[in-house]
C-alpha cells in the first residue's frame, strides 16, 4: 500500500528539478514590478504649465504637481524641500505628507513662511489628483517624492 501511494507521487517529484539547471527554474523566478517602488519628481515654478485633465501616466502626476504649485509672492532664494506622500485609489493624499528634507535659501522668514505656505497648499490644491482608473490602481499606496525647487527651471528639464 506504501509503494502505491508513493507510485502516484513520483511525477509529482519528477516536476521538482535540478537547481543546477538555471532553464529549470528560470520560469518560477517572479516578474519584475510592473511601476518602480517609488516615484521622484523635481518641482520648479512654472506658470505656463498646464494642468492635465486626466493623470494617466508617471510624468503627468509630476506635471500636476508643478501646476499645483504656485509660488505667487516668493522670488528665487535656494530654497528646497522634499515632501514624500502617498495617494489612494481615488487620487486623495493617503496619510500625512512627511518633510524628508529642507535647505534653506536666503535668511528671510517672509520668503521661508510664503515658501513653506505654497507647498502646502500645492499638496492641498493637488488633492485629489485626478488619476486614471489603471494608474489610481497602481500608484495607490507607493510613496512618491516631490522635492520643491525655489529655482528657476533649468533648460535641459523644459523640454520635458
């Protein structure tokens, strides 16, 4: 009875393979993501641009951010900081924004408090963005990095 049960199992240890063989195993490896595990995004003030209706690809989300951001009052003083977030399904910010990084500019709080105001309302401005149905499913919960450039746009980035 032993060797009968055993009998039916053999095929089954025969499909196991040799790891010595890398075309053995090659089909089990797990496929690469199909969206990297993070999303990174400079943002230069840019009046001109335009918000697109509908964000269906990784380029778009950093376009509508940059339309988001209106820096209205501050002039160029350096400085920079770097929010990360994540978004829901829908295109809400999932979370808290969490500040990863700041430079300080010129040594001038009106600029520094009218910076720091423009990026939050950015965020809020951006809330939600108005994702795609295939790319809301797959950004939802990855964390994206926006770092905010008190700077003008260098040329090599406005032909984007």
């Amino acid at each position: 009875m032993l060797l009968l049960s055993l009998g039916s199992a053999a095929p089954a240890l025969a499909q196991v393979g040799r790891f010595d063989d890398p075309d053995d195993y090659q089909d089990r490896i797990e496929p690469p993501p199909s969206l990297p595990q993070s999303f990174n995004a400079m943002v230069w003030p840019n009046p001109r641009a335009e918000p697109p209706k509908v964000v269906d690809t990784l380029n778009d989300i950093g376009r509508a951010m940059q339309v988001c951001w209106q820096p209205g009052s501050v002039h160029y003083t350096g400085q920079e900081v770097t929010i990360r977030i994540s978004f829901k399904r829908n295109g809400e910010v999932l979370g808290k924004p969490m500040i990863t990084h700041y430079r300080a500019g010129e040594p001038d709080a009106e600029n520094r408090e009218a910076f720091t105001r423009a990026v939050r309302e950015a965020l809020v401005r951006c809330s939600p963005m108005p994702f795609s149905e295939k790319l809301g499913a797959a950004v939802a919960g990855r964390p994206f990095t926006f770092r905010f450039i008190d700077a003008p746009m260098p040329e090599k980035y406005q032909r984007l």
